[in-house]
C-alpha cells in the first residue's frame, strides 16, 4: 500500500500537467480566429468594406508571426511556466478592450495586441513540453495540438452566438473572461519548469536563431509547420466559393458549419500521438498528408458528404503534421529550443498567409480544381522533405 501512493501522486501530477498543457492550447487560439464569423457584422456596425473588416483577423496573424522569435527568447530568460501564466492573463486585457471599441482602428489596434501576446502560450507550451516530458512527448503534443483545435473551434462558436444573442461587443467580452478563468486554471495546475533553460552567457538570441537555421533538420522542420498552415488556409478559403456555387448553393449558416469538421482532428490528433512515439515522426507525417490527399481529392467529387469528408480528412491531416513537427523540434534542436519553437511558430503563420495569397490567384485562374492541384502538390512536397530530412541522426 505505501507504494501505491507515490505511484498515484505521479499520475495525477501527469494528468494535471496534460490538462495545463491542452488547455494552454484551447486558450492561446480562443480568440485568435473568432471574428472569423463576425466578420460581416462588424463591416455593418463600422461601415466598413468586406476588405476592410478582413484585417480584424489577418493583423493579429501578422502580430503572431512578428512576436513569436521574439517570446522565445523572453522565455529562455524568464522561464516557461511565468510566460505562459502572464501571457494568459494578459491575453485577456485587449480581448476585453476590443469590447469597447469604438471604430475599426481602434478595434484593429487591440487584435494586433491580441496577436502579440497569444505566442507566449502556444509557442512557450510547445518548448515546455519537449524539455519536460521524458517519455510520451508525441502523445502530449498531440494532446496539446488537440486543445488547440477546440480552441479554435470554441473561440468561433462562443463569438457567434454570444453576438447573435446581444452584439458583437459581448463576443470579445466572453472571450475574455474565458482568458482569464483559464489563466487562473494554468497558473495552478501547470508544474514549474523541472529543467529551466540555461543561456549561455556568451550567446545572444539572435545567434540562437542563426544557427538553429544552419541546422538542416530544423530548417527542414520549419518548413513543414511553412506548408501544413499554408494547405489549410489555402484549403478552407476558398472551398466556401466553391460551395456556395452550384451545384451545391450553401448559405452563409451552412458555411459557417464547415469548422466542425476540426473536431474530428481534436478526437483523432490525441490518438495519433501514440503513432509518433511508436512508428517516428516522418512515417505519421506521410500517413497524416496521405490522408489529407486523399481528402483535397475528394472535395472534387460533387457529393456534399463526400466533400465533407474529404475537408475532415485534409485538417485531421494538418493538426497531426503539425504535431509531428513541432515535438520533432525537441529532437533537432540541441539547446535554446524556446527560439528554435519562435522560428517555428513564425514559419508556420507566414505558410498561412502565402498559402492564403497563392491560392486565390490560383482560384482567379482555375476555380477549386486550381486550388486542388496546389494543395496536392504542397502536401507531395511535405511529405519529402520529412522523409528525407527527417531520417534518425546517425550514432558516433
């Protein structure tokens, strides 16, 4: 019996550093997409133009890409648990601020701020667990990309409906106090870092930076995180034209939908953690883009449950890729990994955007079937470069 509870001390020391980690995740994209649905809203309540309101989420994105190299190297210094738990917290005032907003300036000002701070929970959370999990790091990033999904996909439907009810104040409103009840809720139930990174004296951040993009595995590692974002924006921007044309003549409710399907990444991505402990991170990867093949394939049947299927099959395809590089970070990345996860991190959101950019030009020329062949090809090209760069370090 008295060997039972140190055993049971540790498991539920684990369980609670897996439900910080996953719900660090849920909170750093609550609000990162949320506008996303009241987009056509706020274009109303400031008279705004639909190019116009766009950037309500396209500059907390640039934000993200700008800050996140830049938290990297305020957690070597600071410490992981003490950025994640202050940028939950603060991650909350400009949610809040964004509430009481009275033009689209003002508005857009506070989402940039909410760009900045959001890296300083996923990035750091990422770097958190590649150091301090010695076993099952693929299964708590899969944990952690699943938080991240909900996340998203909560963030969407909390804004939505807290703004069909009252207004769209009232969505930044709920947001941020969802902020601040899981900043509360990390802050108690995250361990302090057991392995605090240690700078060398010597060795600045940007030398870090500079020689974690000398390292061929990471860089390759980078553009993986480049390509999987950069599938996904492409993918889920413009299928809501395509699917709003005949044959298949979606309303805007309808379309709204269509985010449902990253629920089955956050039901499957978990599982597939199992799969980078066991079989290694390329070998998930190729099944992962094989999949997510298959599923831009099948988009162009014009079947809307196939097409449903084929878009679950192609984010499902995304989170677990995504997982696989970022905990294949803590293996290519020998010391200041909180930068080496910042570089990641900014790879990854300037993926989206070009893939974002890219495939409207593609869709100006070609349709969806345009769009199709450049998804197709990215996920082709993800696929070897993991298998080629990706190989297991030789042993001297």
């Amino acid at each position: 019996m008295t060997g039972s509870a140190p055993a049971l001390a540790a498991r539920i020391h684990q369980r609670a550093r897996t439900a910080a980690v996953v719900l660090a995740g849920f909170c750093a994209f609550l609000s990162l997409f949320a506008p996303q649905p009241l987009l056509p809203l706020l274009a109303k309540a400031f008279g705004a133009s639909a190019g116009a309101v766009g950037w309500v989420v396209t500059v907390s994105t640039i934000a993200v890409a700008i800050s996140a190299p830049l938290t990297g190297a305020i957690a070597d210094r600071f410490g992981r648990k003490s950025v994640i738990v202050t940028a939950a917290f603060l991650l909350a005032v400009p949610t809040l601020l964004a509430g009481a907003s009275t033009s689209l300036t003002q508005l857009l000002f506070w989402r940039f701020w909410q760009g900045v701070l959001t890296p300083g929970i996923f990035a750091v959370t990422i770097a958190y667990i590649t150091e301090e999990w010695e076993q099952g790091a693929g299964a708590a990033m899969a944990s952690y990309v699943g938080g991240t999904v909900m996340g998203g996909f909560a963030g969407r439907m909390v804004a939505a409906l807290a703004a069909s009810e009252f207004s769209w104040r009232w969505a930044f409103i709920s947001l941020g106090v969802l902020n601040l009840l899981g900043g509360v809720a990390i802050w108690a139930w995250l361990p302090a870092s057991r392995h605090p990174a240690r700078a060398r004296p010597q060795a600045s951040t940007s030398a870090a930076m500079w020689r974690h993009l000398r390292n061929p595995r990471l860089l390759a590692t980078y553009t993986v995180g480049f390509c999987a974002l950069f599938t996904l924006l492409a993918t889920f921007n413009y299928v809501n034209f395509y699917l709003a044309a005949p044959p298949f003549r979606l309303g805007t409710a309808a379309l709204g939908l269509l985010f449902s399907v990253y629920l089955v990444g956050a039901i499957v991505t978990p599982v597939a953690g199992r799969w980078i402990d066991r079989i290694g991170h390329r070998y998930t990867l190729t099944l992962a883009f094989a999949f997510g093949i298959l599923g831009i394939a099948l988009t162009l049947v014009q079947s809307l449950p196939v097409v449903i299927l084929g878009l679950a099959l192609c984010s499902t395809g995304v989170w677990v890729g995504h997982s696989s590089a970022s905990s294949f970070i803590g293996i290519a990345a020998k010391d200041s990994r909180a930068a080496a996860v910042g570089l990641y991190v900014m790879f990854y959101y300037v993926g989206g955007s070009a893939g974002s950019a890219l495939s409207g030009v593609f869709w100006s020329r070609g349709g969806w079937p345009a769009c199709v062949a450049l998804v197709a090809t990215v996920q082709v090209l993800t696929i070897v470069i993991a298998l080629l760069a990706w190989k297991p370090a030789l042993k001297s």
